[in-house]
C-alpha cells in the first residue's frame, strides 16, 4: 500500500514539474544612456518558449504616443540618436510606460547578435534611452 501511494505521489510531482517552464536570466542591467529619464531595471531571460526582455515592477519613464523597444549591435554610448530607427531592430511597442513588462523576441533575433536595448518614440524620432547588453 505504501509503494503505490509513493508512486502516486511521485507521478504527480513529476506531471507538475513538467508543466512548469524553466527560466534561466542571462543579461541583467540599468538605462546607462538616457535622453528622458528612465527608472528601473530589465532583464534578459531564455525560457522553454524562447527569449525575453523583461523590464521590473518599478519600470517607469515619460508617456509618448509611439514609444518602441529596439535591439541595437551598437554600445548604448555609440548609439546614433537620430537614426535609431534605421540602424536598430524594433522588438515591439512598448506595452506601458510604467511597470513591469515581458516581450518576446521573435525566434529570428538572438541575443548574442546585439549589445544594447533602446527605448525610443518613433514618432518624434525621439532617443529615449539605452543599456547595454
């Protein structure tokens, strides 16, 4: 009796376990260039389902209509200001301008390719701010 209750148990925790996706972080940082301030963190995260950038609960910078996550080969302090846009590859809008935030890189961009994150309005082609990979 006791052998099949600790079978039983051992196959739920292993369904359980299994369910679960394993993150691992791999970059971690700060906006080291910034045109408008910007306050918090992120983090680069691989998890079961591909790569991420994640920005902390206290993420928070000023509102713009058409703010936008790039990914740049270049150092945040060789970024161009005004030609972020054509020299950098756009991950997504921004979903918010506060708090914390999760964006998928599509499985055609690798990390390892790029040196920095870029927050900038497209709109205005305004520079936000960068950190370095």
């Amino acid at each position: 009796m006791k052998s099949n209750k600790f079978y039983g148990i051992t196959l739920i925790l292993a369904l359980i376990v299994s369910q679960t996706i394993f993150s691992q972080t791999i970059k971690k940082g700060t906006w080291d260039r910034q045109n408008k301030s910007i306050k918090g963190t992120w983090e680069v995260v691989t998890k079961d389902d591909g790569t991420y950038i994640i920005f902390s609960d206290d993420f928070k910078t000023k509102k713009a209509p058409d703010l936008e996550l790039f990914l740049s080969t270049k150092q945040a302090k060789d970024i161009n200001k005004k030609k972020v846009v054509q020299e950098a590859t756009s991950v997504s809008k921004l979903k918010s301008h506060k708090g914390k935030q999760s964006y998928k890189l599509p499985s055609n961009l690798k990390i390892a390719d790029f040196s920095s994150i870029i927050i900038h309005c497209r709109d205005y082609n305004i520079f936000w701010g960068a950190g370095n990979l």
